[in-house]
C-alpha cells in the first residue's frame, strides 16, 4: 500500500521544540515556483521544495517547454532553471545548492486518521490541522487534511509530530478548502530522478503504486509491510535502432514482483512502447537488483511499479 490509513486513538500531541525547530527551519528549503510568458509574467504559480540540493518537487503542471523561475526567500536573486518535467509529481532539476538543505522525508505509510499535520502559513507561522481520510486518484492514494490549501500552499511540504515531510499539498479535485496531499512515498520515488534506468515520459501525474497487482494469485505476496523494496541498481536501457529511426520516446511502465531475496521474480506491463522498447524494459525490470519489503523483521515478496523511459538526445 502507499498509504495505510486507520482509526487513530493517540490522542492529540502538541510539537515539542525538536520539532517545532525543524518545521521552522524548513523554510529556508522552500521555493516559490513560477511559469513565465514570453514577457516574463507570470501564468502560474505555487510552492515547492527540495528533495535533492538540485531538484525541487512542486504541485505545478509543467513540462519541458515550460519557462519556470524559481525563488527561495532565503536567496538572492533566482535559483538556475536546467529544466522542468512530470515524473509521478511535476518537478523542477536545478543548479545544485550548496546553501540550501533538502527535506527530510518521513514516512507516509504511518499516517493515521485524526493524526496531527502540520503546515508553514503564508506569513511562515506553523499551522496545525488533522488527517480526515484517504483517497485514490489516477491509481495512486492520497490523503486528505482539513487544512485550506491556496495556491501559495499548493506545492508546499506537510509535516507530521515529528517535523519530517510526509507529502506535498494539493488543492482537492473538487475544489473543496479541504487539501489533498500527496505521500512522501511519491517524493521518494521522485529523488531517483537521473539515475540509472530511471527517467521522464508521457503521463497523467502519480502513477506509481505499490501493493498486490490486480489478478495476483500469489497469496504468498504481502500487501502490507513495514518497509517498502528499495532499488539499489538497474542496467541502463537500451536504445534499438528501430526506435532511434522512428523517433519513438516515452516511457514503459510495470508491475514488478521483488522477492523475498531481492530479484524481480515477474513482470507485468501496464503500459508498453512499440520498436522494441518495451522488451527492453522488461530486460532492464528483471536485472534490476532490490532491497526487499520487510515485514516484521523478514523479507517478503511484494509487487511494486517501475517505470522505464527512452529519450533520444
């Protein structure tokens, strides 16, 4: 699951001064992101913040033609642009940062209905609401808070008692005050961003999921762990010269089975390239190497999503 959501019977804690300083000190590691026109106005704007000293998550739809600025309150002047993309969420790659620290992210999968959340306001006071559910949209779960979420906010990091980041805020679909947020789970995925095997293609925003795959038969697999398979290498995909002639990019994606071991065991494609690149993908899934799901304390086998992509440079 993305996120484990249950009836809660802590009772409500108060921030004690560990977390109230990192909250605080989270600021510095937000940004204001900005999409331009041609006369450098803005079309479009909301909040953002560092994953990585050289890539920010925000909640803006961009994509590579986009023209971004991007502004920390923290800085002078404007953080260098390389470019900007949809990778599950819309990110934005930059200059590395040697003065500007990225979030720590906490664990989504914790997350309990009733829990406190916390936000930084417009004016940088801490603000505290509760989670009040979960939902799922585009096949990837959110939760919902009942704090308001404007567009100053939309983009910007939610915090949990302990002052780490447990997902990015997002406007509800209907258009309610309530906010959606999106799991730290998906920022995770994010941070591999550029790394080997893992890159940018057409899609609709989050789609990565984990848990049983639909039609599994394999009672064996969890659905539920303490800890989620963690990727520590993957082959680099190959181009054929069919896809290079044709100019076919994008991105496969699939349903992987980590063993209990580490290993891809099976793979299922949820969404295939022709020319030849969606075996390539599947050659690079099943060489990809994991560490496994836990589950009180043993590896298990569990089913995740990775996602291929082919660009030509």
């Amino acid at each position: 699951m993305l996120l484990a959501l249950c009836a809660s019977a802590t009772s409500s804690q108060e921030l004690d001064s560990t977390a109230k300083a990192r909250i605080e000190q989270a600021r510095a590691s937000i940004v204001t992101v900005k999409v331009l026109d041609q006369q450098n106005q803005t079309i479009s704007q909301a909040a953002g913040f560092l994953v990585r000293k050289d890539l920010i998550a925000t909640d803006l739809e961009l994509d590579r033609s986009s023209r971004v600025q991007v502004t920390a309150a923290t800085k002078a002047g404007a953080i260098k642009v390389l470019w900007a993309g949809n990778y599950f969420l819309p990110y934005v790659s930059i200059e590395m940062q040697t003065e500007i620290s990225p979030l720590t992210l906490g664990d989504s999968e914790r997350a309990a209905v009733n829990d406190p959340v916390y936000m930084l306001s417009d004016s940088g006071k801490i603000v505290s609401g509760r989670i009040t559910g979960a939902t799922t949209i585009k096949n990837t779960k959110a939760f919902s808070i009942d704090l308001p979420i404007n567009a100053n906010l939309k983009g910007a990091p939610v915090f949990d008692r302990h002052g780490d980041v447990i997902g990015i805020a997002t406007k509800s679909a209907d258009g309610q005050n309530a906010g959606l947020v999106w799991p730290s789970e998906v920022l995770a995925t994010l941070k591999h961003l550029g790394e080997p095997g893992v890159g940018v293609g057409r899609g609709d925003g989050p789609q990565f999921g984990v848990g049983a795959a639909p039609g599994n038969t394999n009672t064996s697999v969890a659905t539920r762990v303490d800890t989620k398979p963690v990727r520590l290498s993957s082959p680099a995909p190959r181009y054929t010269e069919a896809a290079r002639a044709n100019g076919t990019q994008g991105s496969v994606v699939m349903s992987v089975l980590v063993g209990d071991d580490g290993t891809v065991k099976s793979v299922r494609v949820v969404r295939g390239l022709p020319d030849g690149l969606t075996e390539q993908a599947v050659a690079v899934a099943r060489e990809t190497k994991f560490k496994p799901a836990m589950k009180d304390g043993k590896p298990v086998p569990l089913w995740v999503g990775l996602e291929i992509s082919f660009v030509i440079r």
